[in-house]
C-alpha cells in the first residue's frame, strides 16, 4: 500500500529541518524495516511537506514505530522543526491524505 501524509515546517526552520532530515538515524532506519516500510519519501513545496509511505499495512506499521524510544528520540529532534501535520481535510493529525487519482488505476479499470 502506499499513503500520502502532509505536514508543515514551523516557520524559520526549512534550511534547520533539511540539515537535520538529511539522515535519519540508523535505529529509526532499522525500525521502519522491522515495521514493514518498505519506503518513505518526503517532498517540500515552501513549507509544506508531502510523504510517500510504502508499506503492507500502515496502521500497523505505525503502532510498531511508534512504540519504540528510537521514534521518541526521533520526534523529538526533528519535532522542534515541524509545526505539524494535517489530515485530508485540513485538521490537525497524524492521518493520510485523500488520494484522488491516479494513472495506474484509471489504466488498470480500463483494462
């Protein structure tokens, strides 16, 4: 499965969050691994970020990540950067946004 999540870099802080973004640490490498993430891939436009998540089953992914100290450690490092992340509607959260098409399934449905 892959999902889009959009968050939003605190103002001031893009050149700090791309100089820390610019690695993750290997133990938050290691764990997106034993959760199932195959990928994860962030894109920026001003302050907005867009991620790609690759993985069998988000929900469960996230539960295994974020049990783990390593994501603590992690949030609260690259946290200091971020104001937040923002559900499909707008609303605060950590929850995928709508996609509303794709090239792959209008090819598949027209067989």
């Amino acid at each position: 499965m892959r999902i889009a999540l959009h968050s939003v870099i605190a103002e001031g802080a893009i050149d700090d969050y791309r100089t820390h973004h610019a690695r993750v640490p290997d133990g938050l490498r290691d764990l997106f691994g034993v959760a199932g993430i195959e990928d994860w891939t962030i894109w920026r436009s001003g302050r907005n970020l867009f991620h790609i998540v690759e993985c069998e089953d988000f929900d469960a992914a996230m539960r295994v990540v974020n049990a783990s100290p390593a994501n603590d450690a992690w949030q609260a490092d690259i946290g200091r950067f971020v104001e937040g992340f923002h559900g499909p509607d707008g609303e605060d959260g950590f929850t995928p946004i709508e996609q509303v098409w794709a090239l792959s399934t209008q090819r598949s449905s027209e067989g």
